[in-house]
C-alpha cells in the first residue's frame, strides 16, 4: 500500500495546513460557542469535579495507542494485513484501558475526596472503544496526506458534541454535560474517520512481523505517558490543596491561556510529522539528509508570528476580555490569565520539536524531554502550591522555562539547530507583540471605568492587531511576505521547491 505523490511535498504541505488549520478554525468557532454558553450555564465546581476526572481519564489516554497508529506514518509501505493488526493491537490495549478505569474509579474518588468522581469515570471508560477506529483510520489517512477528509469528520464531530453539550446545559444535566457531549464527539469521529479512511473493521490478533511497530508506538507512549505528569501534575496537587470552586476557577483559566497551544498546534504538529517524514524518507542518504533544522526553523516562524500576538494581546486585554469571553463569575481569572499567557508561549515553542525528532526516527528524545518535564513541572507545582491559585499560575512559568531551555539544548542537538536561528525565528515576532500589548495596555487603562468591557475589546483587538502588523513591518518585513507566500502559492511549485531551507 504505497503512496505514490501526485503534488510536491511542499504543496502537499500547503494543501494539508489550509485545510487542517481551516478546518481547525471551523471546528472552534462551533467548539468555543457552545463552549462559552455551557461556561456560563455551569457553575465553577462542575468544572472543578470534572477536572478531577480528567486527570485519570487523561493518564490512560497516554497509552491508548496513538502513539503505535502513528508508527504506521513512517513505514514506507503498509499492507492490509498489517492494518488489520494495528487494529487488533488497538483494540486490545483500549479494552484493558476502559476495564482498568472501571475498576479503578473509586481510589481516584478517594484521593480527591469526591465520591462522584467515582461515577463520572465509570461512564467515561467507554470512551476508550473508539479510539481504535479513529486512531487507525487516521494514521492511514495521513500517510496519504490526505486532510481534508480528516477535517470534515471532525467538523462533523465538533457540531456532534456541541449540539450534547447545549441539550445537557439547557437541561440541567450539570457536571454530566462535560462528560456526555466529548463521548458524543468521540463517536461520531470514529464512525466518520472510519467511513473516510475505508479502514479496515475485522482486526487480527496474530501479531507477528510487526513488532518493530509495537516498539517505536511503544516509545511514544511513554513519552505520552510523562507528558501526562508533566501537564497534569497541577491538577493532582491542586485538587488536594484547592477546594472545587477554587480548581474549577484555576482549570478554566488554564482553559483559555491553552487555547491556541491546545487546539491549534497539535493539528500543525500532525502535519508536520507526516511532512517530516516524507521530507527525511525522501532525502535519506542524499547530502541535503541533515537539513532538517530548516524545515523546522520554517515552522516556528510561522507559527509563532501568529501565536506569540495572541499571547500578548490576550494577557493585555485580560480585564476586558475574561467578563466578555466567560462572564462575570470568573473575574478571579483575571490576574491570573497574564501569567498563564506567558507560560504558553514558551509551551507554544517546545511541543513544536517533537515531530521533528521523532520523524528523524529519534523518538527517545522527545522521551527524554518528558522526563525532564515531568520532574520539574511537578516540582514548579509543588513550590508554587505554597501560595495558591498565583502560585500555580508562577509554577507553569518557572517550569516552562526551564523545559523549554532543555528541549533546545538536546533536540536542537539532534536536528542541527543553532541557537542563532533560532533567536532569529523568534525576536522579531516578540519584540512587535510586547510593543503592542505595552501600547494596548496603556489604552485600556485609559478608557473610562464604567465603560463596557466588550465596547473595551472591540477597540483594542483591531488596534492591537494594527500596531503588531505595523511593527513587524518596520523589524521584519521579510516575515510577513513569507507568510503571504505560503499562503497565496497554489501548489504550482516543483519538488525543489519542497526541501527545506539550509539550517540557520
């Protein structure tokens, strides 16, 4: 089952990021309605109690096995019968999974004293019978590059789950409506990535001959595996420090600072693998094979001209925009969201060197980046536990910092990167953005008090988004026409056009 290329890689690229990122956008807009009308129909406990389940919800999610259909990414072909023991492999693990977080439900109850946490994740554990469908259908699918299917699905999913999501708010339903409306979701994306990907639906349990697959998805997982004690450890140790009110205030702003780091990154990592991938299978043995730094160096320009604004503007326009976004209740989001803001721009950063590493076929860096993590967010938390929901906040900063310093060290080792490209990559991106949030600020303060909030943010979002074009037109204008390129090629460009700039 070999793939042969009609279009460059590089258009093939393009292709997949306008729709992915398209589709992506979509998707939220549907996802964060609903969303921020369920926010103000739920009470902060609810997210507090749901949060609590999460933590053991999301520490079996790191061995569900995407990390095995991920390694059918890299295989240069990939048979029927193969397929069918990925499936089988799938299966297996995520049954044992749902039976694991059935029965161990009650010690997760008791160590957040919270009887209902017991019975929320009962409930969730069948959420694990999707995930072999979605996950297969999926690596098959991007082994083609194909993402435009893949968007449609979850588009479709993303309509799935909100509509369950405002019947369960509207209705009463409570705390449930957090756990109903993603198992709706998750359904109707294994029913649609199935249909999309005409994956295989009889597994095989006869495993033999794939177990270089097992291995390098069993890497994965782990790493999976510590990137669930690295980004949950807050949540462990501040579900026994804090009371529900207090956790659902601190998961819901966490919430918000996530958003672009959470939602859209990871689709642009998705396709950044596969492309990796395709990019290193294709250069192997030739003398442009260690270019890879170019290729990534590429990525975070690009991704972080968008994402480093959003972070400043975010932070700037905090007072204005947590009582327009999620309503009055949550002012105590408020000091909070800057801080958060500056921690997920270092995270914006680090999670964009995994796929690079692991398309070069080095999974175990990125396993040993989360082990690193995983020791010191867990320490940042625990110091910043001392001085509550603040000291949280501090916690995610401190430990990003560090985090991020490590990820740059070994994995730029591995790929070829210099720490002169990569200041490059970053300064003129930063330098605009603090300029105009220091300048957005500086508005805010000065509008009248009584003046409503959202009057106040229609007038300092097209503002701050004037002055941070204007800036980086005066530092880098060479940045903007880069983006402008990516966007308006057409996939006219041929195959040397597709490989990667010479590292920096």
């Amino acid at each position: 089952m070999a793939e042969r290329p009609t279009q460059s890689l590089a258009s093939q690229v393009r292709t997949a990021v306008i729709w992915r990122s398209g589709s992506q956008i979509g998707t939220q807009i549907v996802s964060w309605a609903s969303t921020l009308i369920v926010i103000r129909l739920l009470a902060p406990q609810d997210y507090g109690l749901f949060a609590m389940a999460q933590v053991m919800l999301m520490l079996l999610n790191t061995m569900n096995g995407w990390g095995l259909a991920s390694a059918l990414i890299r295989e240069p072909e990939v048979s029927e019968e193969r397929l069918r023991q990925a499936l089988g492999m799938l299966i297996l693990l995520n049954f044992g999974l749902a039976l694991i977080q059935f029965l161990t439900a009650p010690l997760v109850a008791l160590w957040f004293e919270q009887p209902m946490v017991a019975d929320l994740l009962r409930v969730q554990s069948l959420t694990y019978l999707t995930i072999p469908f979605s996950a297969l259908s999926y690596a098959m699918l991007s082994r083609r590059m194909e993402f435009r299917k893949p968007a449609q699905v979850r588009l479709a999913s993303a309509i799935a789950g909100a509509v369950t999501a405002l019947l369960g708010a509207f209705g009463g339903w409570g705390v449930w409506t957090l756990v109903v409306a993603p198992m709706m979701m998750f359904l109707t994306e294994a029913i649609g990535m199935t249909w999309a990907a005409r994956a295989p639906i009889r597994p095989i349990f006869r495993f033999a001959g794939a177990g270089h697959i097992a291995g390098f998805g069993g890497v994965m997982t782990a790493t999976q595996l510590f990137w669930f004690v690295q980004s949950q450890s807050d949540v462990m140790i501040a579900g026994r420090v804090l009371d529900p009110h207090e956790l659902g205030v601190y998961t819901t702003g966490l919430f918000l600072a996530q958003l672009l780091a959470a939602k859209f990154v990871p689709p642009i990592n998705e396709i950044a693998f596969a492309a990796y991938s395709r990019q290193n299978a294709a250069l192997q043995g030739t003398p442009e094979a260690d270019l890879g730094a170019g290729a990534l160096l590429a990525t975070i320009r690009l991704v972080l001209l968008v994402a480093l604004p959003a972070y400043a503007g975010m932070a700037a326009v905090a007072p204005a925009l947590v009582p327009v976004v999620l309503g009055q209740q949550w002012h105590e989001i408020v000091p909070l969201l800057p801080i958060m803001c500056i921690a997920m721009a270092m995270m914006t950063l680090q999670i964009l060197f995994a796929p690079a590493t692991n398309a070069r076929g080095v999974p175990l860096a990125a396993l040993r980046i989360t082990m690193i993590g995983s020791v010191v967010m867990t320490g940042a938390f625990f110091i910043g536990s001392h001085w509550g929901l603040h000291g949280f906040a501090w916690g995610w900063v401190g430990g990003m910092a560090v985090l991020t310093g490590a990820t740059v060290i070994l994995s730029g080792g591995i790929i070829g990167l210099r720490p002169s490209g990569l200041a490059r990559a970053i300064l003129p991106p930063l330098a605009a953005a603090l300029l105009m949030a220091a300048i957005v600020r500086l508005m805010l303060g000065l509008l009248p008090a009584g003046l409503m909030p959202l009057l106040a943010l229609g007038l300092c979002v097209p503002l701050g988004v004037t002055l941070y074009l204007g800036f980086l037109q005066l530092i880098a204008p060479e940045r903007i026409a880069e983006a402008l390129h990516f966007m308006r090629n057409r996939g006219d460009d041929d195959e040397s056009q597709a490989e990667p700039a010479p590292a920096e």
